[in-house]
C-alpha cells in the first residue's frame, strides 16, 4: 500500500490582504517604470540559470554611455557617409546602397534604427556571455571602436575628396 500526498493548492490569501490588493499593480506600466528608475531592486539575476531579459532593471552607467556615444558615432557616419557621396564617393555596404541611393532622410533613419535597435539589445544583455564565453558588453565596446576607426577613415576621405577637387 502507497501512501499519497494531498494535492498542493495555491495559497489563499486572507480578507485582508485582499483588500489590499485592490488593483492589479502589474497593469499600472508607466509607474512601474518611473519608480523602478529610481529604486532598482534586481542588479543581478536572482537565479544563477536565470539568462531572461527581464531578469535586471538595473545596468550599470558605463552601458549608458557607451550606448549615446554609438548613436553619436552612427549619425555622424551617416551624415558623413552622404557628404562622401555628394562629393563622388560611393556607398560600400551593398545593403545601405539602394537606401543611400534614394532618400538621405530614409537612410539616415534606417541606419540610426537598426544601430540603435541593436545597441538596446545588445545593453539588456550586456551582462550575459555571447556564443558561450564572450560577455556582450565587449561586443558594444568593439562595435564603439568600430564606428570610431570608421569614422577617422570617412574624415580621411573626405579630406583626401576635398584637395583633389
């Protein structure tokens, strides 16, 4: 003869707990991120297996700035990339070249989005190891140092398209 055990319920909350609870605070979004701006309760998961997006609200501010220096440094590429191109250069990313082809507006704001959009992606999981042991936080310091050395490049460029005409 097996014994059995009783089936686990969900705990019951008592009267006055309920009346306490008298609207779902998971629905109040807007508050939830004001306040949580400025008392940040998870700096780390709280699980070691925990890799979800949402399991920090807090990052550190290096990512912060890292992040607005990247969109500086995209901008300026674009801005210099459709200079270069006024000048006689040619576009070299054959994905962006139909975009620079048509409107300078439509370009800047597709590359500034996509650099932006993977910059946020890239900062939510700036704690996380990349392809197993690559932290992402290195790929946002590469992807700085990257569009620093192609900007050095473009003002060489342009330096260089300047004299020659």
């Amino acid at each position: 003869m097996s014994a059995c055990l009783p089936e686990p319920t969900a705990p019951q909350l008592r009267p006055a707990a309920q009346e306490r609870r008298q609207s779902e605070r998971r629905r109040r979004v807007l508050r939830a991120l004001l306040l949580g701006s400025f008392h940040m309760r998870r700096r780390r998961p709280r699980r070691a297996d925990e890799q979800a997006l949402a399991a920090v609200d807090w990052h550190h501010p290096q990512w912060l700035a890292t992040a607005i220096l990247i969109l500086v440094f995209s901008s300026a590429d674009a801005g210099l990339t459709l200079e270069l191109i006024r000048l006689g250069a040619y576009e070299a990313n054959p994905l962006m070249r139909p975009l620079v082809a048509g409107s300078a507006v439509a370009f800047t704001l597709v590359k500034v989005g996509l650099t932006a959009a993977g910059v946020i992606f890239l900062t939510l999981l700036a704690g996380v190891r990349a392809f197993g042991r690559l932290p992402a936080g290195l790929l946002l310091y590469m992807l700085l140092a990257g569009y620093g050395t192609l900007i050095v490049y473009e003002f060489r460029l342009l330096d260089r398209l300047l004299w020659a005409g």
